[in-house]
C-alpha cells in the first residue's frame, strides 16, 4: 500500500526521535547502522526537511533532527513527503465515471482523515515495547 520510501522515511524519522533530539544524524551513519541504500536515504532526508519534518545541521557535528515531536507529526505528513506518485484519474462524462469519480473522492478523504490521526507516536510506543522484548544472554 506504502512505498518503500515510506518506510524507511518512517524507519529515519524513529532514529532521530530515538536519539532524543540531542544528537543530530548524518545520513550516512543511518544508512549504515540500518542496513539501508546511502543514496536512498540521502533522497528521503531531503523531501522530509522540504516539508518540514526534519532540520539539518551542516558540518562537523552536524546532521538531521526531527522539527518537531512525533506526537505532532501524522503518518500522513510523512506519506504526502514521500510518495510522488501522481494521481492520474481517468476522464469521462458518463454518469458511472463521475460516480466512480465521486465514490473516489469520498474514499481519498476518508483515508486523509485517517492518516491524519496517525500519530508518529504510537510508532515510538512500538519500538519501545520491541526493545523491551529484547533479552542479552552472556
């Protein structure tokens, strides 16, 4: 349903919060610790600071933080950063393509809406309650 850039957009934004906010976070350092494509990455970090949910510190030292808390950015946020597909809606003029139209409408709002109430905070609670599984034998 999600591109992958949606995924690893949300996998980056779960590094930074998990930094505390603190710390900023070279691109190339997540990559690496995550197992994820450089040049990739490098390519969400820029349409995530482009819409406001990431600042950027450049030089030494510096690196990528989240703008704002998780709880204050939606999962939509991060879609509507991410995915670039463009909607392509086919035309016509009889009543079933424009109660398709409008029957899709209707869908896309609902869908917005709910995204919208997706806080980037539960995210953080999951994470949380997976490290908490974790358990280190010696």
């Amino acid at each position: 349903m999600f591109s992958r850039k949606v995924y690893y957009g949300l996998r980056f934004l779960l590094v930074l919060a998990s930094r505390g906010g603190e710390l900023p976070v070279g691109v190339g350092e997540l990559a690496v610790n995550e197992g994820l494509p450089v040049k990739f990455m490098e390519a969400i970090a820029v349409s995530l600071r482009k819409h406001a949910l990431v600042n950027v510190k450049r030089g030494a030292g510096g690196g990528y933080r989240l703008a704002k808390p998780l709880d204050q950015i939606s999962l939509y946020e991060v879609v509507a950063a991410l995915e670039d597909k463009a909607e392509k809606v086919p035309e016509g003029e009889s009543h079933k393509a424009i109660a398709v139209e409008k029957y899709m409408d209707e869908v896309k709002n609902e869908y917005h809406t709910f995204l919208e109430s997706c806080s980037l905070k539960r995210l953080k609670e999951l994470l949380d309650d997976e490290n908490q599984q974790v358990m280190y034998y010696i």
